[in-house]
C-alpha cells in the first residue's frame, strides 16, 4: 500500500471516528432530552393543571369556576398516558353535572377522585419515563465507553504503527545507502513492491547493481591502471612530459616541473607552444619536434646540459610518438608524444673523467715517443757509427712502431679535444694546394714502401678556401695514408680537385679493396673499423676527419663500392 494511501486511510479513520463518537453522543443526548421533555411537557403540565383544578373546585367564586374550567381544557389538550383519555372524559362529565347540580357533594367527590387519580396516573408515569431516561443516560455511558476504548484501541494501534512503517524503511535505505558509500556494491533492499518505498528500492537496486556493474567493468579497471600510470611516470628518476595529438600538455612528472622550473598549472592543459614563448628550456625541447613526426622514437646526438638542483646535469632528449591502431582500421593513428629527459650526468661526468685520463695520458706519451723517434733517427744516421744488418732492421721496426704509437697518440689527443667540445679552430684564407702537397709529402714514404703512385691533379688556378690549414692537413694526410694503407702494392692513388662557386672539393681516390654499401655511415663513428680489415689502425682517424671538416663548416663524403676502391671527398668554402 501507499505511504500516501496508509497517511490518508489513517487520518481518515481517526476522522470517522471522531464522527462516530459525536454520533453517538449526538444521539443519546437526543434521546435522554426527548425522555426529559415527555416528562416536563406531558405529565408535569398533567400535575399542574390537576393542583389547579383541586385549588379551584373547593372555592365557589365564578373566578375559580373560569380557573377549573381552563384547566381543565388544558388537561382535556394534555393527554400522554393511556387510560388518562378515560379519566379525564370522567371528570369532564362529572365536572359539567357538577356545574349544574351546585350543591351535589357526592360530585365533587367524584371530581376529586378523577384528579387524583390523573395525578397519580401522571406521577406513575413521571417515575417510570425518569427511570426510562436513567437507563437511557447508563447505556448512553456503555457506548460512549465502548465506542471510546474502541477507537482508542485503533488510534493507539495506528500512533504505534504508521510512524514506524513510514520511518523503518527511511533506516533500510539509509544503511543501504552508507554500505554502497564504503563501495559494498553487492548491497540491495527489499520492499514489498506496492509503496512508494518500494518504487524507492527498486531504483536504488537499480543504482546499486549499476555501480556494481561499473566496479566491475573495464573503465573501473581502467581508471586504476591510469592512476597506476600516473604513479610510475610521477615516480620515474626522468622528467617526462606527455602531450597530445594536438601538442596540449596532459602530464608533465615532479622531475619535469624540476627542470623547466614550472609549477604543474603553468604546463597542463596548455599548448606547449605557448608555453615553449616564456620558457627557454621548453623552446630547446620542441625545436625539432615537427621533425619527429615520421619515427616511433627519436634521441638527440648531444646531451643537453640544464641547470639543475644547483648544479649542471645532462640530459638525452628522447621524443616517443604515441600511436595507436584504432577498433576496426587498417592505418595507425597518432594520439600524442612523450617527451623524455634521460639523465645521463652520471655516465656524461664518467666519460669527461675518461677523457681527462685519456687526454693526460696521451699528451705525456706524445714527449717521450718523440725523443725516442729523434735516438732512432740518430741511431740510423751513420755518423755516430754503423749498424750490422740485424741491427738496422731492428731499428727499422722499431722506429715504425714509435711512429704508430705518435700516431695513435696524436689521434687520441684530437679525439679529446672533440669529445671535450674544445676544437680550437684557425680558420684562415688558405691555398689548397699548399695544403694538398703538405699531405703528399707527409705520405709520400708510406706510399713507396708500397710502391703505390700517388698522382695529384689539379687545375691550374685554384681558389683559396676558408680553412684551418692544420686541421685540414691532418684530415687530408689521414686519407691519404687510409688509401695507401688499404690498397694494394703497385697501385695507384689520385689526388684531384673540383669547385663550384661556393665550395672547393678534394678527391682522394684509391684502387685499393673498397667498403661495403652498409658501412658507408659507420665508418664514422668513432673506434670503428670494417669487420676482417688489416688489422693495425684505430677507427679514429674518419671520426676525427668529420668532426675537424664539419667544424669548419665543410663536409665529408665517401663513394666506394667492394673491389672498386674508395673516393673521400672533401668540401670546403670558398
Ligand atoms: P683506422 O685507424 O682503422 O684506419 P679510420 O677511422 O681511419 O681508422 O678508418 C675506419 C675504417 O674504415 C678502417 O678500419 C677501414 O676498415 C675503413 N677504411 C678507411 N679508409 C679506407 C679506404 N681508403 N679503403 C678501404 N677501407 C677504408
């Protein structure tokens, strides 16, 4: 039933009840007042027009005569009791007799007897009906009393019940309500279906199994691995900033806020292109972001050095395009980038340690490999006595090997000096040639020892380039010696020059055993050699060959192909 229905059913029958009680009352007030006035109108009038008729029949005036004979009408127009009819018509009689006959006393006798007996027949009467309305007025009392207990009984009932029909369910729902807020999803009610409580249950039910339904799902599940997400890339060592396919910043790590010196309000949520304008750091780090597009992943060659906690660090940008193969499509789609801070100081402060050692090492090496180059020198020379054979050969060995080591050492010094970012460059206007003859002179025994031809063909007027003249000989002299060293006996190597208006082009071309398509690049990198090569040599001589060129603004080529020999080519300006 109805909260409404029970509310309204239960004023109402207090309402009912309220009449019924007035009725009851009503009534029996009706009925003891119907008794009283029988009394009052019909027997008490009766007794009073009979005391008048006795007062009057003893007296003889005419006036008393009148006075008998109004009450007497008056008693003929009051008849309530049966037999009073009789009586009354008796005394009538007699009365009109009497009125004739004056001095008959046996009449009026007669005449008195017939108002006594009237009077007594009233007065009879007026105990009975007074007996009559005493009963009416107990059983009056029985009903109200009944009737009153009754709907005290039901009021009381209804003042025990309604209330707590309407409040226990209200307590259900609440308890309900408080489980399903401590996440006990399982939680239902029950109600009998026809309240308005039980509409409520149903709904809440409802409610409840839908949050059970979404604990349970995947966006629940979803929502947990967000946030264990979150907690891994705000708990990683690296700053780390996340964007969106529209580059708006949607995560940015405690380490990123660090380094860029930004508070999280001032990057999430904003392009960081807007951002990039007033902050330095952000700038350096999307510069090339538009050139990632194509690569899931992408690291800068050099470090960037930031300011950081006080003191310098070095960090390795990495960009990472986030792309995902959408429900049903073929292509992938991008959906952002995360762009990645490596911290490399450690290793970065291991290898400057490295190359300080390597640097010191190498630079007291280079005085003493020279003074025993000049004794070897000195002892070749015949002046201060001749050598046996054995000797000489000996000496021989020992002097290429002095020269090795110079060599070896020198490059690593110049290796230093790159990794260290310290080339101290001499860029002056220099003739090419000069530089070009330096190189050939420099190789020019290496290349007989191996009977190898080195031709050098150059036009007859050549510009002057914009160099440094050592670092360019050195670079020149290093493939000049790569060429005679890597090709064979008897061959030849051909120095030629090329320019167009901006750049002079040095060729060094050899006959010699050529390098694979696939080391074109890595023969660049530093400490690499093609696999099953002769075996002496470093695989610094090209790295620092690039490094010292394209610190001068030029470039560094090579075409080779296996058994076909190997052409550098050397761009400078003009
Ligand atoms: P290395 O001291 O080993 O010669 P380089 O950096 O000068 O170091 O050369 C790197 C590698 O490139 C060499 O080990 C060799 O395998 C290859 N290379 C260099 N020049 C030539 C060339 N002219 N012909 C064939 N291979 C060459």
């Amino acid at each position: 039933m109805k909260i409404k229905t029970k509310l309204a059913l239960g004023v109402g029958f207090l309402f009912v009840l309220i009449i019924v009680m007035s009725a009851i009352g009503a009534i029996y007030i009706t009925t003891l007042k119907t008794d009283t006035e029988n009394i009052l109108i019909s027997n008490y009038n009766s007794l009073e027009f009979s005391r008048n008729m006795l007062r009057a029949i003893d007296d003889t005036t005419k006036t008393s005569q009148l006075e008998f004979e109004k009450n007497l009408n008056g008693q003929l127009h009051n008849i309530s009791e049966i037999g009073e009819q009789e009586l009354t018509d008796t005394l009538h009689t007699s009365y009109q007799i009497y009125s004739t006959q004056q001095h008959a006393s046996h009449l009026k006798t007669r005449i008195r007897n017939s108002i006594f007996e009237i009077m007594d027949m009233n007065m009879q009467a007026i105990q009975r009906k007074s007996e009559q309305a005493k009963s009416t007025a107990n059983t009056a009392v029985i009903w109200i009393l009944v009737s009153g207990t009754l709907c005290f009984l039901m009021a009381f009932t209804l003042l025990v019940n309604l209330p707590s029909n309407i409040a226990n369910p209200i307590q259900t729902i609440t308890k309900s309500i408080q489980q399903i807020a401590t996440k006990n999803y399982s939680e239902r009610v029950h109600f009998e279906s026809h309240s308005e409580f039980g509409d409520l249950a149903k709904s809440f039910n409802s409610m409840a199994s839908k949050l059970e339904e979404y604990n349970n799902s995947n966006l629940a599940k979803l929502m947990i691995e967000k946030k264990r997400i979150e907690t891994l890339i705000n708990n990683m060592v690296d700053p780390v900033i996340g964007l969106d396919e529209e580059n708006t910043i949607l995560f940015a790590n405690e380490e990123a806020l660090q380094v860029t010196g930004l508070k999280l309000t001032q990057l999430i949520g904003l392009n960081i292109n807007d951002v990039a304008q007033k902050n330095d750091l952000i700038r350096s780090l999307i510069k090339d972001i538009n050139v990632y597009e194509t690569p899931q992943k992408t690291t800068t060659a050099q470090p960037l050095k930031i300011f950081c906690n006080g003191k310098d660090g070095y960090f390795e940008k990495e960009i990472v395009n986030i792309s995902i193969l959408p429900t049903g499509e073929q292509e992938k789609k991008r959906i952002g980038r995360v762009i990645i801070l490596r911290n490399v100081t450690a290793y970065k402060e291991l290898d400057f340690a490295k190359t300080n050692f390597i640097a010191t090492v190498s630079h007291e090496f280079k005085t003493p490999i020279s003074s025993i180059k000049m004794s070897i020198q000195l002892l070749q020379n015949h002046n201060i006595g001749s050598l046996n054979e054995e000797q000489h050969k000996l000496v021989d060995s020992i002097y290429d090997d002095a020269n090795r080591l110079l060599k070896f050492t020198g490059e690593l010094l110049n290796m230093t000096q790159i990794e260290n970012g310290h080339i101290l460059l001499a860029i002056t206007s220099c003739n090419p040639k000069d530089i070009i003859d330096y190189a050939v002179q420099t190789t020019k025994t290496q290349a007989e020892q191996k009977q190898i031809k080195l031709t050098v063909s150059l036009p007859q007027a050549l510009p002057l380039i914009h160099a440094d003249a050592e670092k360019t000989a050195w670079v020149l002299t290093n493939l000049l010696s790569n060429a005679i060293r890597y090709s064979p006996p008897q061959s030849s190597v051909l120095i030629s020059c090329t320019n167009d208006n901006n750049d002079l082009q040095i060729h060094i071309k050899d006959h010699g055993i050529g390098i694979a398509k696939e080391y074109h690049t890595r023969i660049f990198e530093r400490y690499f050699r093609v696999p099953g090569g002769v075996n002496e040599g470093t695989g610094l001589g090209l790295a620092i060959s690039k490094e010292f060129i394209e610190a001068q603004g030029g470039q560094i080529k090579l075409e080779s192909e296996i058994g076909s020999g190997s052409t550098f080519t050397v761009s400078l300006k003009i």
